[in-house]
C-alpha cells in the first residue's frame, strides 16, 4: 500500500520564518531612499575674445570642472548654502540623481512568509495533539483489554484448579460423590439467588417509577378538575355558583394578568417574604400601591393583622378601609406603641413557628423618628427586626415612606436596604402619578446576583378600587 504524502509542517514553518527574516532585514533595505544631486562648479573663462580662450577655458575646467559634490536635492532647491553675494548660476552644472526604487514588496513577502510560517508550525502543533490523543486512547483500550483478559483469564485459572483438586479429593477418597454434588448445587444456588436479587432490583426500580408515573397522572387529574371547576365546567356539583368559586375564578384571571405583565414582576412582588419599601414624593400614590399590594394579597389567604397611619382616617381613609384589618392606629402615640407590640409580637411568631402569613402594613414612616427621643431609639430597632425578623415570623411588611434616610431609619440601617424591596414611585406635579417606577434593590437575575435601579411600570388596572371591584362584581377587563 502506497504510503500517503504527509506535508513536512515543521519544515515549512522553519522556512516560513527563515525566508521573512530575510526578506525584512537583508532584502527590505533601501540603499537610497532619497533624491540627490550632483553639482559640479565651472566657471567660464573671462578670455572670451581673446586668442587663447580654449586654452583657458581647459584649465579652468582641469582645475575646477572634474570635481562633483553631492547633496540632498531639497537642500539644493532651498539654497541652504547660498551666500550673500552668490556665485552665477549659470557657473554650475547641476545632474540629477534620482532615488533608488523602494523595496517595500519585500517587507509584504516577508509578512506573508512569516504567516505562512506560523499557519505551519500551528499546523504541526494540532497534528502532534491529534496524534497524542489517538495513542493515548489507544493505550486506555490496551489498559482495559489487558484487565478484562487479565480478570477472566484469573478467574478460568482459579476455576479449572478447583475443579482438578476437587476432582484429586475425589478419586483419593476424601470426600464422597455425595459432597461433591452438594457443593455444586450450593454454588449453582448461590447464582441463582445473585440472578434472582439482581431482578428484584430491577422490579424495584421499576416500581419506584410506576409509582411515580401514577403520581404524576393523578395530579395533573386533580389540576384539571380544579381548572374545569375555576372554568365552570364539570358536574352539578362542581359548577355551584359559590362566592368562594367566584373568588378563586377572578384570582385566577388576576394571576394570569400578573404574569403577563413585563416578565411577572408583580406577582414576584406579591409573593416575596422580603420586607417592601416604598419611597417617593408627594402625589406618586405611595399609599394606593401599598393598598393594592395588601388586597392582593388578602386574597390570598394573608390577613391584615396591623395598619398603621397618621391619616388612616384622612383623604386615603377610602383606600385603607378596602381592607379587613384586626388592628388601626393613627395617632403618633398609637404608633409608636405598635412598632413596640410588632417587635415584640415578631419573637414571639418565631417561637411558635406559625403556618400562615399575616401582614403590616406601615404609611407616613419619613417623620416617625422626629416624635421623640424615644422614638429615636425605637425606630432603629423596629428597622432592624424588620429585615431580620420578618421572614421567620411569617410576616408581610410593607412600609411608605418619602426617602430612605438616615433621618428616617435611624443610623446604621442603610446598608441594610438590599435585604428588602426598595422601590420609588413618582409623579408629574406632586399630584398626579405616573405608572413608572424605579426597582433600587430586590430583584435578582436567573443566577441570584442582585439588580439595582431596574426600570418597570405598573399596569393602568392595579389600583385598590379596580382590584377591590374584581372580587365585587365588577370584574376587570384586563384585555383592554
């Protein structure tokens, strides 16, 4: 078989390189890269008429005329040796020397042989991995050939020298026909049971996933029944028009709204155990996202446990009595007690591990630190429990405030910001707010690192009236 024609790679970078360096250092020099002339001085014989003006025009010449000086021609164009009373210049002969041709094609052959060269040796480096990775597979196949023959080869031996002593015991009579058949069928038995075990692992494994197939099917049967009855489909029973099915129906209409908007923000919002700040000026409907929030929620099975607001009773006195809370303060004294009883009422939810959520909802908190010298130092502590103690305690904290200010929460709780939610809100005139808000800290990406200052919007339809009137009778159209 004719042995195939592999290119000599090494070789070829070798040369590559060799012939560039040549090219670049001997060959891409120029000898003279610049314009020359070459000037000669013959000054004409003032014997012009006279007898002998040959004769002297020769010795003139002899004397001066043979001998050429050399310069630069932009020295020459410019005068730079002129004097200030110049020689004639039709007392010179000027000749021209022009440059010698640039070799700059020999710089781009010795690039092209410096990357063919490279190309080459590259070439050479990938062929030697290759070869590498083939002989080393090769001695992996060799290693596991030479231990399965090895292994089987050991157990052939093992066997065959049993059996010829077995065979010795029994014709020198040390044990009888009778032992031998036993301990055949005693070894026979012990396959068999390795055979029957290894089947029952098999049944086994194979249980296990019917077990989890069946699972599965019975709760995808259950969601479509749950679906079927949130749909009003089914039987009798199951289409009964209840307030409870109703309820489920415009929650499931709510979710679905949710997590339609940009990516399910909200419903993350909603379901997050982390404490909510919400942070803005004066007419951003602060108060209105934190009702809204607290509805939803409410819905979900989280009851209002605290409100707690100066102007409970004020102009967003329609907003805060959408909800169904056990206790209202709205007086400065009344809060501070609160902050007080919730720290408190947080311990004592975190040593009864409680299973259900209950909320508290805080507004107007920018001046609370003010009040007093003991308010200023409650404040830092309520703070503090509060991005601490509120997941444990299964409590749904949300608190409206202008800013997250050292003024507001006490020193020291700053850093403490992106523990929780941290959202602004804003307006165009103090009065009349704009759906966009400002995410600083609480969302993270698909790998958990955390996002700040992550632009959203809130839908035209998430306002506690509109979502208080789609579980009353006045369901929202979340298509338009």
């Amino acid at each position: 078989m004719k042995k195939k024609f592999k290119l000599p790679f090494g070789g070829l970078a070798v040369a590559g390189l060799g012939i560039g360096t040549c090219c670049a250092w001997l060959m891409g020099d120029t000898v003279r890269p610049y314009d020359m002339v070459g000037v000669k001085f013959c000054p004409l014989t003032a014997n012009i008429r006279k007898n002998n003006y040959e004769q002297s025009q020769q010795q003139l010449d002899k004397e001066y005329c043979q001998y050429e000086h050399k310069m630069l021609s932009e020295v020459w164009e410019k005068k730079q040796y002129s004097s200030l009373k110049p020689l004639p210049e039709n007392s010179f002969i000027i000749r021209d020397i022009p440059a010698t041709k640039t070799t700059h094609w020999w710089y781009l052959l010795s690039i092209a042989s410096v990357g063919g060269g490279v190309l080459s040796w590259a070439k050479k480096c990938e062929r030697l991995e290759l070869a590498a990775h083939y002989e080393l597979e090769g001695y992996k196949t060799q290693i596991k050939i030479f231990g399965v023959n090895s292994r089987e080869e050991r157990d052939f031996k093992t066997d065959t020298v049993r059996n010829q002593w077995l065979g010795m015991r029994f014709y020198s009579g040390l044990i009888s026909q009778e032992a031998v058949n036993d301990k055949v069928a005693k070894q026979s038995e012990v396959q068999d049971a390795t055979h029957a075990a290894a089947l029952k692992q098999f049944d086994a494994g194979n249980s296990e996933m019917d077990k989890t197939i069946a699972e599965n099917l019975r709760d995808a049967a259950k969601a479509d029944k749950e679906r079927a009855k949130l749909q009003g489909k089914g039987s009798n029973s199951d289409i009964d028009t209840t307030t409870q099915n109703v309820d489920e129906l415009r929650m499931a209409e709510l979710i679905k709204a949710l997590k339609a908007h940009e990516d399910g923000w909200l419903l993350d919002l909603i379901n997050s155990v982390k404490p909510i700040f919400l942070i803005g000026d004066m007419g951003s409907a602060k108060t209105s996202m934190a009702v809204s929030l607290g509805l939803i929620r409410e819905k979900l099975g989280h009851k209002v446990n605290r409100i707690a607001d100066k102007h409970l009773n004020g102009e967003n006195s329609d907003k805060w009595n959408l909800l169904k809370t056990e206790c209202k303060h709205d007086t400065n004294s009344s809060i501070l007690e609160a902050l007080q009883d919730q720290i408190e009422r947080r311990s004592e939810r975190i040593n009864q591990r409680p299973v259900e959520k209950e909320q508290f909802i805080l507004d107007e908190f920018t001046q609370l630190a003010k009040i007093s010298k003991e308010a200023k130092e409650l404040i830092p502590l309520f703070v503090t429990s509060t991005y601490s103690d509120t997941r444990k305690a299964k409590e749904l904290f949300i608190g409206v405030t202008h800013s997250f200010t050292n003024a507001s929460f006490g020193d020291g709780n700053y850093e403490l910001r992106g523990r929780g939610w941290l959202i602004e809100k804003f307006s165009v005139d103090g009065e009349k707010p704009i759906p966009r808000v400002v995410i600083k800290f609480g969302m993270k990406d698909k790998d958990g690192n955390n996002l700040e200052d992550v632009e959203k919007t809130l839908p035209s339809w998430f306002r506690p009236e509109l979502i208080h009137g789609h579980f009353n009778d006045s369901p929202i159209n979340f298509d338009n």
